[in-house]
C-alpha cells in the first residue's frame, strides 16, 4: 500500500506539470481513444479519419498491443464494409515486445481464422515461404534449430515453429558456426571477447569489411564490454549504446577533477580520481594496501591531495587551475595527466562538449557539472554513416535489418522467471469479511505461487510459457540477420543462464554439423569478391593539445614610425 500511495502522489505531480504546460504523453494517447470508444461506437475523429482512408496498411502486427487494435478495428471494419482493404504483415516468431504490450496471442487468431473483431469479413491468408536473405545452410541450420525447440512451447505458440520449412532463394551456401565454450574456464567473458576478436580478424582476412560485420547482445550491458575490448584491441566501432561520453572512464576521471576543484569535501570523487590514477599507472603506489590509501588519501584537503599529486611528480596546480575558464581548464588536465599521449575519440568529443557549453552557456565549473548532469545520457561520438567500423546493437534494435556477418556473442542468459508483477483479485479470499468492494493485490509471478489456490498457479504457468517463447523469439530474430555468415558464441556456465540448453540439446540430436573441439559448424566460408567503397579512417598518432598562453607574447614597447607621419 505505500508502494501505491507513492506511485499515486507521483502520478498526481505529473497530471499538475502537465496541465501547467498544456501537454499530453504520446503514450496516453491510446487510453484516451480506448475511453471515448467506450462512450461511443463511433466517435468523431473516426469518422472524420474514415470518410478520408478506405485502405489500411498494418506492419509488425506481432507487436501490437490489444489496447491499440481495439483502437484501430473501427477504422478497418468502416473501410472494409464500403469495400476498402486492410493489409496485415506480420511474423508471430519475432515478437519479441511483450514487455511494451505487443500481443502475438492475437495475431496467431487472425492467422488460424479463429474468432476475432472482424471474422465476418472475408479474408486471404498468406505465408510466405522463400526466404531472400540468407545463404542455404544458414536457412537450413535455423529450420533444423527451430523445429527441434518447438517441442519446448505448448499450443498454440508451438504451431509457430513446427515444421519450420522455409526455402532458400541464393545459391551461395553460407557458413554457420557455433562455439560452446567450457564452464570450466577462468573467465568466461574474456574468452567470448578473445573469440569475437578472432571471428573479427579471421572475416577481415577473407577481404570483409569491419562495415559487413555486426555484433548482436540480449543487453547494453553486454555492448559495453564488447566496445570497451574491441577498442582496446584497436578494432573501429559503431554504437549508439557503447559510444555515450559517460561510459568512458577518462571522461568520469576528468569530471571528477572538476568536482574535486569545486569541492575540496567531495571525498567520492576523490577516490575515485585515484582510483583511475592507479589503475592507469600514473600513480605509482608501493604500499601493497591500495584501498586503505585510496581510503586515506581521499580525505585530505585540497592542498594536502596537491602535495601528494607533486610528489608523484603529476604537476597538479590548484591555484593556477582555477584561474583558468572552464573549456581551458579540462584541456589543461588533459595535459598534466599525459591523457593526451594518444588519440582518444572520447575525450575529443567531450573537449567539443565542454567548448560549446562554454560558448553558448557560462564558463563556471559549477554550471559545467550541472549541464553534465543533464546531457551526459545524450552526449555521444558521432560516427559518420559509410565509416569503416563493425557495428554493436541490441537484438532488439536488429529486427528488420540484415547484415553480411553476424556475430552473436554471449548466447546464454538467464529466463528472468518472477520479475514481472501481476494485480490478482483477492476478493473471494477475503469473503469471511464481508467487504464491500473488490480488493487487489500486486504480487511478482515467482516460482513459489505455483503451489498456490488455482488462480494463481494459472497466471504463473502463462507466465512462464510467456518466457520461453520471448526467448526462442530472440533467438530467432538474432539467428536470421546474416547473409553469409553467422558465429553463436554460447558458454555452458548456468551462472550466466540456461539458453546454452537449447544448444547443447541440439547438438547431441543433431547430424547437421561437424564438430573440432567444441566448435560445431555447417557450410563453408568464402572470401569476399570485392570491397566496398567505404569512408577510410583517418589515424592520428598523436593528439595535439598545446597552451595558447605559452605561444603568444605581447610587446612592452610601443614603437612610432616617423616615416608614416
């Protein structure tokens, strides 16, 4: 009950701002049609829209939420009644937007001529069964894949996978690839990394383009250390997620300067300046107790932590710093910490972050961190489009998209069972009490209420095939973005999650691949014919960073030329 008296006094700040500003989110907009079809069958913005279009075209209708087709079936029902059309595309196997309301439970009705909103139109179902972008044995290995885990899904979401049987339109062969790496290994993650590299290095040896290869993950996270590695390992790369300002830690290491400038009593920031200092080998620490002088260090004053800058020979001068505006300041850490002995993309964009406040804002530090704070979700590299550089994005963000290479990294994640929430009428529990109205309650669908009254055990068990069929859909819509090549790279470790399992199962049933060690494939790789014309890069061996104080000098003397008078 807190929990909902809070969300309540949120939700009524947000209606004041709102009329303060005159404005509504685009996300009530479909509540506010649902409630005036409620009022009336045919309210007057539908027949204003109706009388104007007679035919409709609805995309992705997988992911169609109930609340927006209920908003919709009177539009199509008018255009369909005075002999209009309606035009649904849509693949129930890539539904894969539960979590924002999609409802492929819906769309396999329309499919299966089951009863729906408009069964008494005629209709005319179609199933397209050529598929135009893959290599055949990457349509055939994913036909073979799918099929086997249709025994995971119960009706009717298994008639979505049963027989799978599509046909192949090139004639090149593809090449499929899967590497199940060993729970036994130290560390996981650095092996997927260390083989992501590898299938890198081994595409470009075959004249592919780092632009021809994509990189897919279930999470940013993931894309983060994928780009922080490939970065390391000097490899270009393209990602809205990966390539935010923020992520970088030299970017945090300077933001924290300026906070520790500001206030000498930021502690925080402090350790965490020296934490970066340390770990970077700026500051070179003999005591084997880092922590306890991170600990200590952290806490002095301003003009003590200086001292301990100078005598680690960083030549740290608050005085000097703070005479300085701030655009001017950010570059001179950059110089006294010998950041600049390298190209870095980040601290590049950040200087050309940092000038454009100081030229369209104020030159205060403090003003600086404040306008940070609000931006530093948005301020990111700009990569030009046609650049030379392998691509990072979220499974989700590559449906619909189709890509020479694909590389599907870290293929092993956990179901997430128990972290959605269900309300549940609790009414009929309660009727000892003689209520009057209808009591609910929010409760997580967890293991644990399957051992519960029916009502409950029955939300769990939907729930659950929910899941599943969320994660096959993933895995679908990841597997079927390449054209020539496709790398699974899966780890047995159940730590990390349980979708290894549908892999390994395969294998153990399957005849399809050839296996050395633990990798299995199918197809064969082919070299490029040719390359694209493409963007080169442009490498700099040094970022150039001097002092205009240090170059211009002003004349004492003033000097008067007889001649001229």
């Amino acid at each position: 009950f807190f929990l909902v008296g809070v969300l309540g006094k949120i939700n009524q700040k947000i209606s004041y701002l709102k009329r303060e500003k005159n404005i509504i989110h685009i996300s009530e907009f479909n509540q506010i049609i649902l409630k005036f079809l409620e009022q009336s069958a045919a309210p007057f913005i539908y027949e204003k829209i109706g009388l104007k279009y007679s035919h409709y075209f609805i995309d992705e209708f997988q992911d169609t939420s109930k609340i927006q087709w209920n908003n919709l079936v009177p539009l199509v029902e008018e255009a369909l009644s005075v002999g209009g059309s309606c035009l649904i595309v849509g693949d129930g196997k890539q539904s894969i937007y539960r979590w924002r309301g999609g409802e492929v439970l819906q769309f396999l009705k329309l499919c299966n001529n089951e009863l729906h909103n408009l069964s008494h139109f005629s209709n005319n179902i179609k199933s397209l069964k050529i598929n135009y972008r893959s290599g055949n044995k990457i349509v055939t290995f994913n036909n073979n894949f799918f099929s086997f885990l249709a025994s995971h899904l119960k009706p009717p979401y298994n008639k979505l996978y049963q027989n799978l049987n599509q046909k192949y339109h090139h004639k090149q062969k593809g090449y499929v690839e899967l590497s199940m790496l060993d729970k036994a290994l130290k560390d996981v993650v650095d092996e997927t990394l260390k083989e992501v590299y590898s299938k890198i290095k081994s595409s470009q040896d075959d004249n592919y383009s780092f632009s021809d290869i994509i990189l897919l993950t279930r999470s940013n996270k993931e894309i983060n250390t994928i780009a922080h590695y490939l970065t390391e390992k000097g490899i270009p790369i393209i990602s809205s997620e990966s390539l935010l300002l923020k992520n970088s830690k030299t970017v945090e290491f300077l933001i924290n300067n300026l906070a520790v400038i500001l206030d000498e009593s930021d502690y925080l920031s402090k350790a965490k300046l020296l934490e970066y200092l340390i770990s970077q080998q700026i500051l070179k620490i003999e005591t084997c107790n880092i922590h306890q002088f991170i600990s200590t260090s952290s806490k002095v004053s301003n003009l003590q932590f200086e001292k301990l800058l100078n005598n680690h020979n960083i030549n740290f001068r608050l005085k000097d710093l703070l005479c300085l505006n701030v655009f001017e300041l950010v570059e001179q850490l950059v110089r006294i910490y010998n950041i600049d002995n390298k190209v870095n993309l980040y601290i590049i964009f950040f200087l050309d972050f940092v000038f454009e406040f100081a030229v369209k804002e104020t030159n205060t530090v403090s003003q600086f961190l404040q306008y940070w704070n609000q931006k530093k979700n948005l301020a990111s590299i700009i990569i030009p489009s046609g650049m030379n550089a392998v691509e990072i994005m979220t499974i989700h963000k590559s449906k619909g998209l189709q890509f020479p290479i694909v590389i599907f990294p870290f293929a092993n994640w956990k179901e997430d069972l128990g972290k959605e929430k269900r309300w549940f009428d609790v009414s009929s529990f309660f009727s000892h009490k003689g209520l009057k109205n209808k009591l609910f309650n929010l409760l997580p669908l967890k293991k644990e209420i399957k051992n519960w009254p029916i009502l409950f055990q029955q939300a769990y068990f939907n729930h659950q095939e929910d899941v599943i069929l969320d994660n096959i859909n993933l895995l679908y819509v990841a597997m079927t973005r390449p054209k020539e090549r496709l790398y699974i790279i899966s780890n047995s470790d159940p730590k990390k999650g349980n979708i290894y399992k549908y892999f390994e199962n395969f294998i153990i049933q399957s005849k399809l691949l050839k296996s050395t060690h633990n990798i299995f494939y199918t197809g064969e790789k082919t070299k490029k014919v040719c390359k694209n014309q493409l963007i080169e890069n442009i490498d700099t061996s040094e970022f150039i960073s001097n002092s205009w104080r240090s170059r211009i000098r002003i004349k004492r003397k003033k000097y008067f030329n007889k001649i001229l008078k």
